[in-house]
C-alpha cells in the first residue's frame, strides 16, 4: 500500500510540474500573439500613412497607392545602384 501511494504521490508530481510548464508555455504564447498584434496594427498604420502620403484617400484605391509606392521605392534603389529583384 505504501508503494502504490508513494507511485501516485510521483505520478501527481509529475502531472502538477507538467501542468505548470505547460500553463507558463500557454501564457509566454499568449504574450508572444499580443506582440504579434501589435506589430500588425502598426505595419497596417505605417502602410495606410504612406498609401496617404502618395495619394489623398478616396482618391484611389490602396492596391494602386501601394503601386506608386513600390514604384517609387524601386526607382530610389535603381539610383543607388541597388537592383531591387536581387535584394
């Protein structure tokens, strides 16, 4: 009976340390999710600011403000002698 009762007492252990790696793995995940949301509100802002800044909203559509942009951005690499399809 003390052998059983000192397996389950292990087991238990077992079970209690696996479900706290697993509670702290579950919130570092969490944490690491929220920065990830962060960071894609920003990009989205950023990429709204510049949308805004090559057109006036409404004016077009953002698939063609972010052209004007990538044209622009192409056209500033191929000054520096920078070839954009190989960076």
């Amino acid at each position: 009976m003390a052998r059983e009762t000192s397996t389950y007492d292990g087991r238990l252990r077992d079970l209690e340390a696996e479900a706290f790696r697993t509670g702290r793995t579950l919130a570092e995940h969490g944490e690491k999710l929220q920065q990830i949301g962060e960071q894609q509100v920003t990009a989205f802002s950023n990429i709204d600011s510049l949308a805004d800044a090559i057109g006036a909203p409404g004016d077009r559509t953002i698939v063609q403000r972010l052209d004007a942009i990538e044209r622009v951005l192409f056209a500033l690499a191929r000054a520096q002698g920078i070839n954009p399809d190989e960076a």
